[in-house]
C-alpha cells in the first residue's frame, strides 16, 4: 500500500497493509480493567465486515437486513475512529472553555476556577489559566482514550441509520481502481448545492465507501425513493421497509465517471493520508486537500471574538459556586 502524505513536506511511502494508518494504544482504556477490551472489539466488527467484502466480490448482493445493519455499523465506525473526531471533540471543548474565561473577565478568572475545580487559585495560577484560555484555539485540551471511545460510539451508533435506509449500489471495476484515505467514508453532496454550504450524512445526495481497489458501496440519495411523501404517510415506512430488505439494491459496472466521483471524493475526504494500491498512482487526483484534523470549527459571535480582560456580563456576587452568567452589558 502506497500512503501519500497531505503535508507537501513530507514524501510519499509504501508498505504493508498492516502497517497503514495505524496508532499504538490509540483504543486503549487504561482506566478499564481489561485495557485492549475496544481494541478487541474492533478487531471482532472489522472481522464481520471483511467476511462481508468477501461475500460482495463473490456477488452475494444485497444483504439480509441484519447484516446491512451489522456493515452499516462498521462503515459508521470507520466514519468516527479516526484522530480528526478526537481533535474536534478537543477543539470544540477548547473552543467552550476560552468563551466561558474570556466572557467572565480577567478578574472572574479565580471564581471560574473555584466553580469549575474546587480549588483555591495563587495568583500565578488564575494568570496562566487567564493567558491559555483566551489564547486562539483556547486552552490546551486532551481527551482521554476512554472519553474517545464513548464519543465515537455514540457518533457510530447515531450514524448507522443513515447509512442502512439508503438504497445501494455496488459498483464494480474492472480496468480502473479505486483509492481510499484515513477517512474512507466519503460525503457527495447535492449537485445545487453552494460549496460554501455543508454537507452532512443526513443531507448528503450520496455517501460513497471504497471497499478493495476493485468495488465499491455507493449510498443514494433516500428522498428519491420516497418520491415526495409526506412524513406522515403511511407509505414512508413500506419504502423504508423495503429500501432495508434490499429491493432497490443493485450491482452495476464500474465506469470512468464512477472512478472519478469515488476517487475524488475519497480524496477530498483525507484528513492527513491518501492510500493506493502501488499500481495505482495515475487514479490519485492531482489536486489534493492540505491537511486537516479538525472537520467542526468554531466561527463568528462570541466563538470568534477577542477578549480584553473586560467581562461581556455582570456576574451576579452573591453566586459563587454556581454559574457566572448574570446580566448582560
């Protein structure tokens, strides 16, 4: 497997699957008593889910509704285990706390501290916490493993529905390849769409999922088959019923537009790798995002805004120990 580094600085490698993308002790919950217990998991799911590749390259298309739900699953997994949830969950907690300092004033910093940890501040203390909270980006915030695992499995199990009530297309190629990244779950959007607006898996048109260099999972757009009723109609859950049974599921032959849109998108989905198979350069686009770990960010209001030590609110003094909201300026 050929890895290609979105950081132009860096160059471009090829080794073992084995070898790709992969972060020692990343799952692990040193809190728990079985530390590995996520990683064994994992390690269970991803079995299932190649089992089901297997039976897909073999033409054994659609699935029983168990076991779209069950790849689904895995496919959502894949969505949310990568360091780019982790370092956006961090980052919009940082992005929280500078508001919660910067918006009481230098001189609440001690109140905050007290209300936030129980602990009687020095000085020194309240000055740091007052330099690092309204600094850019906010204070320096890590996650603990175990506080990942429980996010990414809330964000997986939330995920999962919108990957199992599309209907499927399994695509098959045969001179042209498919590339994938560390964020092989890829969002299309509507082709209306303005590139400035997001993109979410509930909006999606399309989500596109590379299975080998040879197939790959396309999620269409639900409304279509819904053919505009209502929410309330009856009829929306016998098309969900059978969107979930396969009936509208099919297999068709790969084509060069197909190639694009899946390569494309995987590319643009990358947060730090795009990976290929080592005969596979020329599929890679040419254009290629820069690195990024952070797919939320906070922007404009409060969340943008410089503080200069003045509160935006009048805590109310007679409080303390309990939130430092009072009336505003």
């Amino acid at each position: 497997m050929t890895t290609i580094p979105l950081d132009r600085s860096r160059r471009s490698f090829t080794t073992s699957v084995r070898n790709v993308a992969a972060q020692n002790h990343f799952h692990t919950g040193e809190e728990l008593e079985e530390p590995d217990w996520f990683e064994k998991a994992l390690s269970g799911v991803e079995g299932e889910a190649i089992k089901t590749i297997k039976s897909f390259e073999r033409g054994e298309f659609p699935l029983s509704e168990t076991d779209r739900w069950a790849f689904s699953y895995y496919m959502a997994l894949q969505s949310a285990r990568g360091p780019d949830t982790r370092k956006t969950m961090e980052y919009l907690h940082a992005s929280m706390v500078r508001l919660e300092i910067g918006a009481g004033g230098r001189k609440n910093v001690g109140r905050w501290i007290r209300r936030k940890y129980v602990v009687e501040p020095s000085p020194e203390q309240e000055d740091r916490i007052w330099e690092e909270g309204i600094q850019p980006g906010g204070p320096p915030i890590s996650s603990t493993n175990l506080a990942h695992i429980q996010h990414l499995v809330e964000i997986a199990q939330e995920l999962t529905s919108y990957l199992a009530t599309r209907p499927w297309s399994l695509v098959r190629f045969n001179r042209r390849s498919l590339i994938t990244s560390d964020s092989p779950v890829s969002l299309i959007r509507q082709p209306n769409d303005e590139p400035w607006e997001g993109v979410g898996f509930a909006t999606a048109w399309g989500i596109a999922f590379p299975l080998t260099r040879k197939l790959g999972l396309l999620m269409s757009d639900p409304m279509v088959v819904l053919g505009g009723l209502e929410a309330g109609d009856p009829r929306v859950q016998e098309v969900r019923s059978s969107v979930l049974r396969g009936d509208i599921d099919r297999i068709e032959a790969g084509t060069t537009a197909m190639e694009k849109l899946f390569n494309e998108h995987a590319a643009y989905s990358a947060r730090e790798y795009v990976y290929h198979h080592p005969e596979d350069a020329g599929f890679v686009p040419e254009d290629l995002p820069e690195p990024n770990l952070i797919n939320i960010r906070a922007q404009g209001g409060l969340m943008g805004m410089d503080f200069d030590g003045e509160p935006l609110f009048h805590p109310d003094e007679h409080q303390e120990g309990h939130d430092d909201v009072g009336e505003p300026v």
